[in-house]
C-alpha cells in the first residue's frame, strides 16, 4: 500500500488496486444536451436491453420489518418473521428492510446532499476525480477497457471505514455538511448491518457473533453514490450493468418512487418496488463464500427512464482487507462439500476490480470449486 497525505495532514493508504481506470465523459453532462441519438458506446446489445414487453411479474422482494426481529426470541411474530428472512436470503438474496431505525430526517439529509454534490458543476466535481490506482472519488470505476460498453450514470465512490483507507480530500466540501452527514449514516448503517449479520447467523446455527468474528476488528465500508439521469431512449440503455456485488452485504437506499433496480429470477428481470426509506439489502459474493452458497449473491441491475433523474446509495459492508474469506465450517458436511476455496479478502477486490461488471463471473472464476 502507498502512504500518502491527505490535505487535512492525516496519512491515509492508498492500496493500489492496480488498474487506472478508463475516464469517461460525464452521463449528467451528455443528458443535458439532449442527444437525438444515443452515442454507440452507450446502446447495448438486443439480449441484454430491457424489454417493456415482458408482462409485469407477479413476484416481489420480501419486506422484512426489524422491528418484529427486535421482540423476545421466543414471540411467535419473531420466530415468523425470522423464517422469512432465512427464505429471502436462500430464495432470493435480496430484501427490502423497513423500520430499520435510522431516522428518516437523517435520511433526507443524506439524499440532499448527495443530490448537491452531483448538482454541482462538472468543474467543480472534477476536482473529486479518483487518483491514479485508487477506486476512490467521482467518476466511473468500473470501465477497464476502451470499447467496453458504457453504464448511462454516473457516480462518487468513497471508503469509509477503516480509517486508514479514508481519503478525506476526496469527501466533498460543498456542501458543506456532507462529510457530517456522511460519517453519521455510515454510524447508523454500520448498525443496522450487524443486527442483520448476527440474524444471519442466528438463521444459519452459526455462533451470534460468527460474521462479527469473521469480519475482524476493522470490517471495510464504502459508499457508492449513483446518479441516473433521464435517458432519451431507456429501451436502448442500461443504468448499471448487470452484476453481484463483490463484498459482505449492501444497505441500499433507492429512490422512494422511481424504479429502476431489477433482480435477475427464474430467467426473468424482477423490479425492486421503492418503499419509502426502506433499505434494499442484499447478499455480496463473500457471504455466498462464507455460508458456502447456502445464501446467494444474485446478479442485478438499474434502468433507467426518460423523465426523471434517479438516485441511490449503496453502502457495502464487508470483511477487512486482510481478513480470510472462507466457507463456515459448520456448514460443510459429507452431503455439502466445500463449494470455495480460502482467500484472502484483498485478493478478491484486486480481482473483481480488474475486470468490467460483469453477471456473477468474478466469484465463479475465482473461488468456485469446480467438481
Ligand atoms: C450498486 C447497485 C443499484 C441501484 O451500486 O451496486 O447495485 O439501484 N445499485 O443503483
Ligand atoms: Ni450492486
């Protein structure tokens, strides 16, 4: 890792994660000139474009409310809503999360300055720009290669714990409440992200603590804002590309109207419905690896639409960097072999940060043992 200096005189590592990433001109700026024509890099190909011709589906993301898991273990409605969240995790690996107990004027305080952030000018926003081999700042990270296709978004990627990889001269100052803001929804997703963890465990007959543990002392978060704005043709484009996330658990906060995140299900593309300031939770490839495949990590993506800018924020919480990612011994048995081999956290970022997004390709090449 190189040290370096922040402007505020605290030393932070960059961990070179050994790709500069490919610049690419920002989605805000290309929307606002109102294209007649979407630019090539931008149109996908005929099987990956959504189709507005599928019919609505009948499924939906289970809604699990904290609330119920908070009463006494042995109440009924516990025990009831316990059984669901064990089935969204296996059926699904997705769930939407309401009374989760983060204040909601915390929440709209969050948006808003997101929302400011992105709204001001590109000059400005620039000056946020990722260095070189770091995943960190405003700009696109995940595009590798020149030709690659191109997501219709844009979006600012920030590490928030542990410290040592906090690179405050990339958090904004203006506005001039959003690092507060930011330190303050990370406490409170910190939170909720171990109550889940430890409910994960409790599902699974693992130790309450098992995830804690495995974790370390120093879990890793970071934060990616996502900005979509109204795109002239959204048959044509995708938001986001298709992927798992690569990380423990991600705590999203998606727009509390405008759909646009999708689960791939039964072959099909599956909306995520916004609830107001619910939590879309969602299991990362290194809990499919630790619950040795018990819980999986399922490919998903964002649309987009023609009228109206989208904002989410995504907040993964994941093991140390030095932490080894490993499946529970618990959960391995002559009936239910080990599915992955051991690594190192880190080793998993490196790689799953080289490449472009791509479906569930990065776990399957790197950790799935093949039979
Ligand atoms: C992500 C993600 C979905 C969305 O940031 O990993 O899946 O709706 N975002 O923005
Ligand atoms: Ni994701």
């Amino acid at each position: 890792m190189a040290a370096s200096v922040n402007h505020v005189g605290e030393s932070f590592s960059n961990p070179n994660w050994g790709n500069d990433f490919v610049a690419v001109e920002s989605v805000q700026e290309l929307a606002l000139k109102k294209p007649n024509e979407i630019p090539q890099r931008y149109i996908r190909s005929e099987d990956e474009r959504p189709s507005s011709t599928l019919l609505p589906s009948l499924l939906t993301v289970p809604v699990i409310d904290m609330e119920k898991l908070l009463l006494p273990s042995d109440s009924n409605e516990r025990q009831k809503e316990m059984g669901i969240l064990s089935k969204a995790c296996k059926d699904w690996g997705f769930f939407q999360v309401v009374n989760h107990g983060i204040p909601h004027s915390l929440i709209d305080r969050m948006r808003g300055v997101a929302n400011e952030f992105f709204s001001l000018s590109l000059d400005e926003k620039k000056m946020y720009a990722p260095q070189p081999g770091d995943a960190q700042g405003y700009g696109n990270m995940f595009v590798v290669d020149e030709d690659q296709k191109l997501d219709w978004g844009d979006l600012m990627a920030l590490a928030l714990t542990p410290k040592t990889l906090v690179n405050l001269t990339l958090w904004p100052s203006t506005p001039s409440d959003y690092r507060n803001t930011l330190e303050s929804y990370t406490t409170q997703v910190e939170k909720v992200a171990q109550m889940i963890l430890s409910l994960f465990a409790e599902n699974l007959q693992l130790k309450n603590d098992y995830f804690k543990e495995k974790f370390g002392e120093d879990p890793m978060m970071t934060v990616r804002m996502n900005l979509y704005p109204p795109c002239p043709r959204p048959d044509l484009v995708l938001g986001l590309s298709p992927h798992s996330d690569g990380g423990g658990i991600t705590l999203l906060l998606q727009d509390d109207q405008i759909e646009g995140l999708q689960v791939h299900k039964n072959n099909e593309w599956i909306p995520i419905q916004p609830i107001p300031y619910a939590l879309v939770v969602n299991i990362g490839d290194l809990i499919e690896v630790m619950t040795n495949g018990i819980y999986k990590s399922i490919e998903h993506r964002a649309v987009t639409n023609k009228e109206k800018t989208r904002l989410s924020i995504a907040m993964f919480y994941n093991p140390g960097l030095e932490d080894e990612v490993a499946p529970a011994r618990n959960l391995i048995d002559e009936e239910h072999p080990s599915l992955y081999k051991n690594f190192k956290h880190q080793e998993y970022i490196r790689y799953y940060m080289a490449k472009q997004l791509n479906g569930k390709k990065s776990l399957a090449n790197f950790a799935k043992i093949c039979e």
